[in-house]
C-alpha cells in the first residue's frame, strides 16, 4: 500500500497572492509546518496567501486550527487567507466546524487569486 507524502511549499505567487500547496495529510506535522510558512511570509510583508488544497486527503482538527490561525494572522496585518480547491473532506469538515462562511474558498488558484477582496 503506498502512504500518500505529505508536504507543504510554496509556489509561484499570482500578483498580490502568495500561493502555498498542500498535499496529503494535514494533520499535526503538517499544521506546524504550514503555521511556520504562513509567519514566514507575513515577515517578509505578505499577509495575502492562497492554501491550495486540492491535492489534501485529509486534515483534521489541527488543520482547521490552522486555518483559523492563518485567518487571524492574515487579518491582523491587512491580508486575507484563501482556500483553493477543497475536496469532500475538507468541505465537510468547514461546514462541520462552522468554518464554511468564515473562510473564503474557490473552486481553483486562479480564481482565488482574481477575486475582488471582500
């Protein structure tokens, strides 16, 4: 059986938005690596990040925390966190947590990234 690889790095930015990818599983390893490249950018002064999400299998509670980090770290310096193509899991677990309106997510990268801000 092949254990999907897990990782985090950032991609290519799209104008204003710092584009980080997720894959496999975020789970506690994955959260404290992600928490650690989101504070990364917002020191260098980009507080506008897209999660890609399209290629999670799984996240679980120290995921979501994450996500609420990010919104608050985001926030709290002029910038926005996007999620990017979530699959059934992480959908449900946003409706499950009462995420879903507070997070902004779209179907892709592109069109998070040419969203008007709210």
């Amino acid at each position: 059986m092949l254990v999907p690889v897990s990782s985090v790095r950032r991609s290519e930015d799209r104008g204003i938005w710092a584009v980080v990818v997720l894959t496999g599983e975020v789970d506690r390893g994955l959260a404290s690596r992600l928490r650690e490249v989101m504070d990364a950018l917002i020191a260098e002064g980009q507080a506008q990040i897209v999660l890609n999400v399209e290629r999670v299998s799984f996240m679980d509670s120290a995921g979501i925390g994450t996500l609420v980090y990010g919104m608050q770290r985001t926030g709290a310096h002029g910038g926005r966190l996007r999620l990017a193509g979530p699959g059934d899991q992480v959908r449900g677990l946003l409706e499950m947590t009462g995420l879903a309106g507070a997070v902004e997510v779209f179907g892709d990268v592109p069109a998070a990234c040419r969203a008007p801000r709210h």
